[in-house]
C-alpha cells in the first residue's frame, strides 16, 4: 500500500511540474484584473469570475502540455535543457499519455467555458475556440507560432485584451474599453515572460531551428523587448487610463513596481542560461503583483476612498 501511495505521488508530482505553476499567473492576472474593473463598476458576477479563472488556468496547463508533446515530437528538446525539465523528453511520461492528458485538460476548460458561453454568447465561445486553437498550434502543427517568432504577438494579445475584456464581458454581459486597455500591462507583461524564456533558450532554439525573436533579431533586440514591454505596462497603460478616467488618478501608484522592475531588467541585460530561470519568475511574480495592486488601487480609486 505504500509503495502504490509513494508511485501515485511521485505521477502526480510529475504531472504537477509539467504544469509548469510558475505560468500560471500569466493566465490569472487578466481574470483578476478584469474582475476588480467590474466589481468596480458595480457588474461583479462570482459564477461568472470563477469559471474564467478555472478556464483561463486550465487553458494555460493545457497549453503547457501540449508543447511538451509537440517538442518532444519536434525534437526541440534534445540536448541538456536550460529551463524547467520536459516531463515527455525526460522520459516521466509517454508521448501517448502526454497527448492525451492534454486532451483531457482541454476538455476539462470546455466545463466552465460552456457556462460562459451560455452567459456570454458568440464572442465568448469565438474566443474560448480560439485561445484552445492556439494553444495548440504554439508549438504544434505545421506551422507552430513559436517556431515562426510570432507568438510574442499572440500573447500580448490573448493575455491581454482579450483576456480582461472577456473577463468583464462575462460578468457585465457588455463591453468596456478601460478593461481592454488595462488587459495591455498584462499582455505587455506575459510577452516579458517569453521575452526572458527566448533569451534563456537562444543557443538550443537556434540549433534546433526554433526562429524566435532572439533568433531573429538577436538577444540585444529581445533584450531591449523586455524592458520596453515592463515600462509600457506599468508606466503607459496606466497613465493612459487615467487620461480617460481621471477619477482613478490614485492608481498611479502602481508606478513604484517601476523600482522592481528596473532592477529586473538590470539582471535580464547581464544573466545568462540558467540564471534567467529566477528572472522568469520573477517577472511572473512583478506580474501577479501588478494585477492585484492595480484592481485593489482601481476598485478603491473608482469607490472614492482616497478623495
């Protein structure tokens, strides 16, 4: 019996790194962020933000899943990897059973995305499809996004907009153009993410054939994207925000997260190969903090708290 509960650890153990936890707020930011908007505007729905935050995460595991498999399959990740292991290419699982965990995870997003569909109609299930549909074709299919250096764009974009509209649209059951350009800073910050993952990776994907913007461009260029994209996020898109609703004025205060963020890109610009593992966190942990400092700023700016 304990050799059974020790095996049925050590899977689910397996199954939990190859989530890879440390993206995960990459996925929950927008959802936090589009729900303070609308608890500020008075249209906070708790179903409806549940299962965007339960579909967004699941989304994002899937997602993590599916490129195991389809790198392993490309051969992308041969060699001695410099970021998290691969739970396919270390041989923890076959590629049948990575194949269809991701199946099953997708399925599993299908639950809540059908509530939400139900509540939020055709746009929502016209994003739902499509946020599934690249996830895959990130690394997956003839034409994998991550190949072709393009999906930093795909990224900023579903990470963003997308994903803080969608999120308010589901509990206001209308559109809002603040939410949609707040969603930008998250965008702007999860395309920091793959910003530090393309620079760790630059030698592998290069050999492998991996056409990155490091690739591309060379990692001075990536370099450059990354502190561009922290700056954007938390200095443009809120001053932005209050040029169109200067009763939220308070919430500059989000431009301290500069301080960090200066600090990071220090060490993104003179870091290399594993080293760039922390860096990768600790922009997904600059990124949970925006998204909860600014909703926290918003909701008491919008409530008048510091008039």
């Amino acid at each position: 019996m304990s050799v059974t509960l020790q095996e049925l650890r050590r899977q689910s153990n397996i199954w939990f790194l190859a989530a890879r936890p440390r993206t995960l707020p990459a996925a929950a930011a927008p959802v936090i962020l589009g729900t303070a908007m609308a608890w500020a505007d008075g249209v906070f729905h708790f179903p409806a933000a549940l299962a965007a935050l339960l579909g967004a995460l699941l989304i994002q595991i899937g997602s993590n899943y599916a490129n195991d498999y389809y790198d392993c399959l490309k051969g992308a990740d041969q060699g001695e990897r410099l970021g998290p292991i691969r739970a396919t290419q270390a041989g923890w699982v076959s590629p049948r059973q990575m194949f269809l965990a991701t199946g099953i995870v997708f399925f599993g997003a299908a639950l809540p995305g059908a509530y939400l569909v139900w509540r939020g109609g055709m746009p929502i299930l016209i994003i739902g499809l499509l946020s599934i549909l690249f996830a895959i074709l990130y690394t997956g299919g003839p034409w994998p996004l991550g190949y072709l250096g393009i999906a930093d764009l795909f990224v900023l974009v579903f990470f963003g907009p997308v994903a803080t509209g969608g999120t308010y649209y589901v509990q206001a059951q209308s559109f809002s153009g603040p939410a949609a350009l707040a969603g930008l800073s998250t965008g702007l910050l999860s395309m920091a993410i793959l910003s530090v993952n393309n620079l760790r990776d630059y030698a592998q994907d290069k050999e492998s054939g991996k056409k990155t913007p490091a690739v591309r461009f060379g990692v001075a260029f990536v370099k450059w994207e990354y502190a561009l994209c922290l700056y954007s996020a938390l200095i443009v898109i809120p001053l932005l925000l209050v040029y169109l609703k200067p009763e939220i004025w308070p919430s500059l205060t989000i431009l301290l997260l500069c301080l960090p963020a200066k600090r990071l890109i220090r060490k993104v610009w003179r870091e290399e190969g594993p080293l760039l593992n922390l860096r990768l966190a600790d922009t997904g942990k600059l990124l949970l903090a925006f998204s909860l400092i600014f909703s926290l700023l918003w909701i008491l700016s919008c409530q008048g708290v510091f008039s």
